[in-house]
C-alpha cells in the first residue's frame, strides 16, 4: 500500500467512493431510524453534500489536507485533516475506505499518516468522531484501537 498526497484528478473517485461508503448509514440506518420528515430536513441531500464537502478537504493554504491510499494503482481509502495551527489542534474530517480494503490495516496506516502530518504542523491534539450506531462499530474499535478516548454524546430528533 503506498499513501501520497491529494491530486486534483483523485476527486471524482474520491467522491464516488464517500457516497459509496457512507450511503447505507443514510439509506438503511438513518433514514428507518428517523423517518421520512427527519431524514429529508437534515440529510435529505446527503449524496450533494458529499459533492461539495470532498471537492473543499484538500486545501494546504486553509490547512486543509487529504492523504489517499493506492493498492495495486486503485484507490483503497483516504483520510482528510485540518490543522489549527494557532490551538496546537487538528481534527480527522472524513476517512473512508473501499470495501474491498476494509479490516486489512488500511484505515490504520492513513490515520497514523495523518497523525504524524499533524504532528509535522504542531497539533498537539486530535479528534475524531463517528456514530454511536452500529453501522459505524467499526470506526469506534479502530480509533479506541488508535489510543483515541470516546466522549459519550447523545443527540435526539423530534418531528414537529
């Protein structure tokens, strides 16, 4: 597995691999969890949202930075940061990692690579979220595995 930095011709794939990932968190937990008029007002364009926040994560003059994965020349995975300088603080943004590439390490080795680019830039600090459902029990037992301390949150939806 090689990881580089971010090239411009990435994003399409990049793109379509966030959607591919993430879409059945929104398709078959978020959306039967919340019901039609929750899951349309908070995430109803979720695929659109996915179009505009990847094609924003790589951007170094923001401090803004994506690291992706090849395997055999296809894209495993990759792993979006940004750094506050000023706070010594950064934060994971998105990491996602094709199917065919899950529990084989790959999520680990970009996270460690964002963690030492982090480093590189002065944060001190870093976090990570993710759900506390079970579509994303597999993020939590990475990052605890990565040495990351969960901060339980609960947030609740209501119709009106």
């Amino acid at each position: 597995m090689r990881i580089r930095s971010f090239l411009q011709h990435d994003l399409a794939q990049l793109t379509e691999l966030t959607i591919e990932t993430f879409g059945p968190f929104y398709e078959d937990s978020f959306r039967p969890l919340m019901g039609e008029t929750v899951f349309a007002n908070q995430h109803g364009k979720w695929r659109d949202d996915y179009v505009k926040q990847v094609a924003g994560l790589h951007d170094p003059a923001e401090h803004r930075y994506v690291a992706v994965a090849e395997t055999n020349g296809a894209i495993a995975g990759y792993v979006a940061w940004a750094v506050e300088p000023e706070r010594r603080n950064a934060s994971v943004t998105i990491l996602a990692v094709s199917a065919e590439h899950r529990r084989l390490g790959t999520g680990t080795v970009l996270c460690e690579h964002a963690f030492a680019a982090m480093r590189d830039l002065g944060a001190e600090v870093v976090t990570i979220g993710t759900g506390g459902d079970g579509f994303h029990a597999p993020a939590r037992a990475l990052y605890e595995a990565l040495g990351c301390t969960p901060l339980p949150v609960a947030i609740y939806y209501r119709e009106l």
